[in-house]
C-alpha cells in the first residue's frame, strides 16, 4: 500500500465505519495517547523498565499503525500529502544532514 492509497483507504473507513473525523484537535491528543503507548512498550522491550501484567500482550507493530492511522486522519483533515510532504523532507534532510552524520564521531 502506497502512502496515497492509505490516506485514501483511512479516508473511505472514516466516512462508512467511523462515520466522521474527529476534529482535529481531538485527533492530536488521540495521536499523543498512541504515541505515549508505544513509548510504554519501547521502554519496557528495550530499556530498563520491567514489563506490568497489563503490558505482556504488547503488539509493536499495531502500536505503530494506530500512530500512523491517527496521523494520515490528520493529514487527510489539514489537506497535507503525505507523499509530498515526505518527498520534500527526505531532500530537505539530504542537503541539511549529507555530511553531518558521516562525521559524527558517535556513529562510528
């Protein structure tokens, strides 16, 4: 799935099963929520913090698709492409960052 075809397939399931878009702000302390779950997870898999019982039945990747289907609701609602917006900001990152990180004596 292209990114185009999620945004239009999110678009589609919001105007039949979810009936319509929260507003938008709505949505941006939905997206923080999803983002604070996955941080849970990352912090309990990969860092130094012991899973709870509640936490044990974790699904990374689920945690990340709801982040990124708040997210395309956002973008569907504001009107931004997100093929677009990712086409510019990997050449944005590329000339800002083209030497940067080669010579960062950390990632050697």
């Amino acid at each position: 799935m292209t990114i185009k075809e999620a945004q239009q397939t999110v678009d589609r399931w919001i105007n039949t099963t979810g009936v319509r878009y929260f507003n938008e702000l709505t949505n941006m302390a939905i997206l923080t929520e999803e983002v604070g779950e996955l941080a849970r997870i990352i912090a309990r898999k990969y860092g130094e913090q012991s899973f709870k019982e509640s936490d044990k039945a974790y699904n990374l990747a689920d945690e990340m698709a709801d982040i990124m289907f708040v997210l395309i609701c956002l973008a569907n609602q504001t009107g931004v492409d997100l093929t677009d917006a990712m086409k510019k900001n990997l050449i944005k990152k590329t000339r800002r960052d083209s030497d940067r990180h080669k010579n960062n004596e950390k990632l050697k």
